[in-house]
C-alpha cells in the first residue's frame, strides 16, 4: 500500500512538473516554425509579423509561446527567429481586459483565478519573480517580472484595446503581442512603442471584422520588414474530421471560410470561388507519357516561383505535381532547385523575362537557360499573342469547374496563395500571387510540354515516386 502511495504521490508530482515546464515541452507546427523563423519576404527579418489563422489551430499558444521565449531567454535549439541578449520589457494585450485576463494572461501564467494552475503558462513558474494585480478587476494581473537568462529580470506589462491609446502613449518597449485584431489607433501605438526600440511586435488573430485596414495592408500592400503567415484548419493535426465537421455544422455558411480557413470575408470575392477540397488529390507517380511543363514567376521584389504539371491529354486535364517559392536567392540558386526536378522539362516564362538585369546586362531568361534550365524559345502568350491575364484567369477557372484541374494536396505554400487570391472593384490583387502567376504561364504554354524525349529512340524521362524527405519529384535513373 505504502509503495502505491508513493507511486502515486511520484505521478501526481510529475504531471505538475510537465504542467509547469510548457516551455521546454513545446514542439510547434511547420506554421509555427514558419512564424516563429519571422522573415519577410526577401528572406529578410521582419519586425511586424501577422499570424491570420482559423479558430482552434493554436495561435494564441504560438504568440504566447514566443512571448515566453522572449521573456526568459530560454531559446530551442529550433529557433531561427530573432533573440534579444538581455531582458526585456515587454506588452501583452487583447481586445477587453477580461478577455486579456482569461485568454492572454491563462495562457502565459495559468488559469486565472486558479491557485493551483498558477506557473502552468507558458512562462515557467520558477522563472516568475512576482506579479502585481490589476486593481478593480478580480484575479487579473498588471505588471509580471520574469528571470532572464542573463541574469536580470524581464518586465511585462498586461494591456487591452478598450483602455484607449492614452494607456498606451509614452513606453518603450522590445515586444509587443497582440491577440485578436487591434483597432488602428492603438496599433499605431504599438508600432510607436517597438519602433522606439527597433523591437518586435506580432498579431495573432482570426480576421473576424473582414477586410480591415489592417488585413488589408498585410494581405494587398505588405511590406519589407512585415510577415504574414495564414493557418487553416489542416495546418493544425490536433484537429480530426469530426472535430472540423462538428464546428463546420454549428457556423452559418458565410462564416465557415472565415473560421476554417482565417480568411476574411473579401470584399469583391476569390478569383477562383473553388472549393480547394474539389482541386486536391492525393500524390500518385504520374505515367511517363504525360508531358509536363513549368512555369517560373520571376522574383524582383517578391519571392521567385515555380509550379510543376503534368497534362494528361486523352483528358485534357492538369495535374499540378510540385512547386517551389523562395526570396532572397540568386537565379543561380533557383536554378540548381528547377534542374534537380528534371532539366529536361521545359519551363515557361513571362514577358518580362526578356528585361536586362542592370548588373550583368544579360535578360532574364537568358541567365537561366546559360545555367542549364530548359527555357522555352518564346515568352508565354495567349491564343491570340496577348499578354493579358483574364484569358489564362478563365482558362484555369473553366477547368477547374470541369474537373480537369488536380493539385497534389501535400503543396500547402500552392493552396495558401489559392485562398487569398481575389479581386478588389473588380481588379486582381497583385499580392502573394507568385505561384498563382506561375500556373498561369505554364497553362498559357501548355502546347510546349514534353515528355523528355530529346530525339528518336531516346527514352521518356520517369518522374518517381514521392520522395518524402525532399519535397519533388526526382528522375527515375
């Protein structure tokens, strides 16, 4: 009986010490990694960073997460983000100060109002110094100081949106998290507050108010120094089919989107009003006689992109297989990536290509097919010669709502672009389209895809099987 108790007595100490070390036990998702890594989108650190995600994937865990992180200088051996050497000062709102108390302040320190869950957040309860409560508001807290890595003690204080920007004026901060979507005003003064320092601030939140000026900037202007990163219901494991159905069933059909996917409700609607569900098929090993194609949107001040098909001509019907979209890199370096997915496969490319860069005085399309690529002979056109985007647009979308249009379901960076594709007065969105645009170009090109057959009697080039470990398809030998 004594050695039951005991036992006992070991488990319950142990389940406590696991409740208190959330830190050191969290293994994030590839979206939170991506998040938490906070690169613009020239491969450049970001100081402003959104989090856009759907209900119940972990975001708040993940902006809470980081926040610790920050707080204590305990950075895994993971993290590739930004690190501050020192303590910290730092600021953690929502949009009421109940709700800063039950969902911010639950998720750094413990259950509000709950002795014994006290130190079971995020931060670690033998790294928290001491908190002062917030007068007039039962078991919220104000202010909490947190041991540093180095030796000295961070600072955070507890805000929320209703206090108005006065409470907001006047401290510099390093960090700044913000759950659920600021008003302008008091964003201005967090951006105020960080700027002061050269620090961080993040957003995490499900665009609930629709197309903002926030979400807006973020989606249709975002600039160097901003990262935006979307999670959908998909991105997030923890989350099985019942689960999703269960929620789906309890939301009025205009929501789901929203809550499903952390998009807003866009204003003048998706270019492709798909459901992503009829595009997606599981991978297979395309049959060698399918000519394929690429086509590559060429990165200036966006990333550079590439999208891989497959065309399956008694159908008529295209099977995107791969993609691939990266900032920051050389065209050597791109290129390396397109020939290791099959140098015979002929690649598309836009109109621009043929423009001279300033340094070499070279075009475009002519430094890539001196480093192995196999460019086409000609920028991709429409039927007509036009270079105009609405006829590839309707050649795409007719396919789609036919059914002749397939895309792997393991390219989450393709579907991402999918979802928040849209038009504005009637205008496309040029923001985040990079693998968008590629798909276009290769479409337009269509007519140019091979097989690999270089001359007679050479044989057909085999694409493999997926290779899990490297996210493309590699010749057969």
């Amino acid at each position: 009986m004594k050695n039951l108790e005991e036992a006992l007595l070991l488990a319950e100490s142990y389940q406590k010490q696991r409740a208190e070390e959330r830190l050191s036990q969290y293994v994030p998702y590839p979206y939170q990694t991506l998040f938490h890594e906070g690169l613009d989108m020239r491969g450049d650190p970001a100081k402003q960073r959104l989090l856009m995600a759907a209900n119940k994937v972990g975001k708040t865990f993940c902006g809470a997460t980081e926040l610790a992180i920050h707080l204590t200088g305990y950075y895994p051996d993971w993290w590739k983000g930004y690190r501050f050497d020192t303590a910290i000062r730092a600021w953690a709102a929502g949009n009421t100060t109940a709700n800063t108390r039950d969902i911010v302040q639950t998720e750094l320190l413990g259950e509000a109002g709950e002795p014994d869950e006290f130190g079971t957040g995020t931060i670690p309860k033998d790294l928290i110094v001491k908190t002062e409560r917030l007068p007039g508001i039962p078991n919220a807290v104000s202010t909490v100081s947190v041991k540093h890595v180095s030796g000295k003690n961070s600072k955070l204080w507890f805000k929320s949106y209703e206090q108005g920007k006065e409470q907001w004026m006047g401290v510099a901060v390093d960090a700044c998290w913000l759950d659920e979507e600021p008003p302008q005003n008091i964003y201005s003064q967090a951006l105020r507050a960080s700027l002061k320092t050269n620090g961080l601030i993040w957003m995490t939140f499900t665009p609930e108010s629709g197309m903002t000026n926030t979400v807006a900037q973020f989606l249709n202007n975002i600039k160097p120094g901003q990262q935006l990163v979307n999670a959908t219901w998909d991105d997030a494991s923890h989350l099985n089919e019942d689960a999703k159905q269960q929620i789906l069933e309890g939301l009025p059909p205009h929501e789901r989107r929203m809550r499903s996917q952390g998009l807003p409700i866009l204003g003048s609607g998706l270019v492709f009003p798909i459901d992503e569900e009829v595009l997606k098929i599981e991978s297979f090993a395309i049959p060698a006689h399918w000519p394929r194609i690429a086509g590559i949107d060429f990165g200036w001040d966006h990333p550079t992109a590439v999208v891989w098909g497959a065309w399956d001509r008694d159908q008529d019907a295209i099977y995107i297989y791969d993609c691939y979209r990266m900032s920051g890199e050389t065209p050597t370096m791109h290129a390396a990536s397109i020939k290791l997915r099959g140098e015979q496969i002929p690649v598309a490319w836009p109109h621009d290509g043929m423009q001279h860069d300033k340094g070499s005085g070279v075009a475009l399309k002519d430094q890539y097919a001196k480093l192995g690529v196999n460019m086409l002979g000609q920028h991709a056109t429409n039927p007509d010669g036009s270079n105009s985007v609405e006829p590839g647009i309707m050649d795409m979308l007719t396919r789609m709502q036919t059914g002749r249009f397939k895309v792997f379901n393991h390219l989450s960076p393709w579907f991402e672009e999918l979802r928040m594709y849209h038009r504005k007065d009637g205008k496309i969105i040029k923001e985040r389209d990079d693998l968008m645009s590629a798909t276009r170009y290769f479409i337009m090109s269509l007519m140019f895809a091979s097989t690999g057959r270089k001359q007679e009697g050479y044989p057909e080039v085999a694409l493999g099987t997926l290779d899990r470990d490297y996210p493309f398809y590699q010749l057969a030998s």
